[in-house]
C-alpha cells in the first residue's frame, strides 16, 4: 500500500515538517542521535538533520525511503535509511537521544511492543515525540488517519500513558487542530500529542 502511495513525484505529505515536531524538537538534547519511526518520505528526519541532529529514518516503504534521500540531498544533510517493518525492527539498547512518531499507524500488539522498546533504546533524558489520530478522527471534517473500520489503530492518551508508563509526561493531550500536510493531512483533525522524557 505504501510503496504504492508514495510512487508519484508529488510528496505526499509535503515536504514541510510536522507542527508538534517543529515546536518541540528543541527538546531532545542538541546535535544527538534520533530515530524516526515510520518517516515515509523523510519530511520530519529531513528537518531534524537540517538542525544538526544524526538521525535514522525506518519504514517499510522502499520508495518512500528513497524520496526521503532525495529530499535530504536537495537540503544539502545526510540521513540513514534502514527499510523494515515496524513489528520486526529492534530498537535497541539505551543509544537513542529522540525516537519520533508522527502519525505510525500500528495495530495495538505491535504498538505496545514498539512502545516498549522506545523505552528501553532511549539514553537517561532521551525524548520520545508522538502525534497520532484519536478514535474522534472519523468524525472530524478533516482528512487522515486509518479507516474508521479499524478502530484499533487510533490511539488515546489513556493507552498511551499505560503503554510509555516509563516516560514523564512533559506534553499528554488530545486536542483538535488543523493539519496542513498534503492531501491527506488536511482540515480540522483530532489528534493526541505526547512529548515524553526518559528519566
């Protein structure tokens, strides 16, 4: 599906990082090592390595990896690609100083699990930053997030707090606001945003 989506020259989020991200990147300790978990087409590593961090991008997208290079090249930074699926990749020990995801659309077995390793890969005062789409997402007048049939998908910032239960919370809300990231992040959305700190 994903290789599919993004075979086109258009980005299809844009090229433009993620607001959450953007106003609150800062936080994870200055020119450190971050991974971007489900970075599609590269938008938010892109940014992160345009402001001095080493970041990692994995996807299960071939081609939107690819794009993410391309566009890492044109803004003149480096990133590294690794290609797997999320149920299958390993973290890691304590290496990581930011882990992001935004928008990682995982069933709740793999997402306990994936959430589960970010907390053990991030070092002492590491950051995790996550925006996903709420249950409420379907009933917004804005585009994204899974089809409403797959509700297990969307996420609450109950689960969430039950899932990073080793996090401090700097950042836990469900909120609306409006996305402007391609055609299918577009409109009033509902979205939960955690901005988590390893202690």
């Amino acid at each position: 599906m994903w290789d599919q989506r993004y075979d086109q020259a258009e980005f299809v989020y844009g090229t433009n990082p993620n607001d959450f991200l953007k106003d609150n990147y800062h936080h994870i300790p200055k020119g450190g090592k971050v991974l971007c978990l489900a970075e599609g087409e590269g938008r938010n590593a892109v940014f992160l390595a345009m402001q001095g961090y080493q970041v990692t991008a994995v996807d299960q997208s071939k081609i939107g990896l690819q794009k993410a290079k391309a566009l890492a090249e044109k803004n003149a930074v480096e990133i590294e690609t690794i290609v797997s699926d999320l149920g299958h990749f390993d973290l890691g020990e304590p290496c990581w100083d930011g882990i992001v995801s935004i928008f990682a659309h995982v069933p709740p077995a793999i997402r306990i699990k994936l959430h589960k390793q970010v907390q053990g890969a991030l070092k002492q005062n590491g950051v995790f930053i996550l925006e996903g789409f709420t249950p409420r997402q379907p009933e917004m007048s804005g585009t994204g997030g899974p089809p409403p049939s797959q509700k297990e998908l969307f996420m609450s910032l109950k689960s969430l707090k039950e899932e990073l239960f080793d996090l401090d919370f700097i950042i836990g809300q469900e909120t609306e606001r409006e996305l402007s990231e391609g055609k299918h992040h577009e409109g009033l959305c509902s979205v939960v945003q955690v901005l988590g700190l390893k202690v």
